[in-house]
C-alpha cells in the first residue's frame, strides 16, 4: 500500500476525540457591549461596567510555550491552583475583551485567537491572563 498523503477524516477525528476527552469545561464570558454612568452617577463614581453572554465551551489549557513560559502553580488551602498565563485551544474563537472563568478564577483574553487548522477542522489557540477570584 503506497503512501497518500495524510488521512483527513483519521485526523479529524482524533482532533474531536482530544477535544471532548482532554478539554476542561469552562465559562465563556462573551462580551457585548459597555455601559456608563451618566449625569450625577458618573460624578458619583458610577463608571462603566460590561455586559456579557455566558456560555460553557471546551478548552484545552497548556503553559505558554518558548520564552514567555510563566506559567506556574501556588499552594492555596484547597490544593495547588494555576497562576499566571495560560494557553488555551478551544473551537470557538475568543475576544480581546472577553473572559474564561475556569474552577472560579477569570482569565483575560490577552489578544486575538490564532487559528490552527488541523484535519479540515480549524483550532483557536489563544493567550490568557489570569484575574481575580469569582463569585
């Protein structure tokens, strides 16, 4: 049997068995739109505040790669947490401003998501940084 090239629906498949098995749930926080306070609640420090549409979605998280690999874990009471950057591959394609509340921590979209095509199925690889505590 002489060789043919890569197997396309093989790699696709694959690509959906690491996606659904490897992948870890989270909160996607899409943003939608930016409101201010107007007239005597902007002098009262009612500044801006966002609003977002909440969906949960698969990401695949992984350190930074190459010089920028600052990803790391702290001891916290509950066990060990991750703390700084992150990398995440998902199949939906992240925001500059949008948000992943991942184990009740939110990560910030660093920048835009970088498409990765792999066995005619397209990844979103994208750089987080990580916020505050939520809820």
């Amino acid at each position: 049997m002489s060789y043919r090239g890569p197997n396309s629906s093989r790699i696709s498949g694959q690509f959906v068995g690491v996606q659904s098995y490897a992948g870890a749930t989270a909160i996607w926080r899409h943003y939608l739109s930016t409101t201010t306070g107007t007239g005597s609640a902007y002098w009262a420090g009612g500044g801006e505040s966002r609003t977002y549409a909440e969906r949960v979605i698969t990401a695949l998280w992984a350190a930074p790669q190459g010089n920028e690999s600052r990803f790391r874990e702290v001891q916290l009471p509950a066990g060990q947490m991750m703390a700084g950057d992150a990398v995440v591959s998902t199949l939906v394609t992240l925001g500059p401003l949008d948000e992943l509340v991942w184990n009740g921590v939110a990560y910030r979209v660093e920048g835009d998501s970088t498409p990765t095509r792999i066995g005619g199925q397209v990844w979103y690889r994208t750089v987080l940084r990580r916020g505050d505590t939520t809820g």
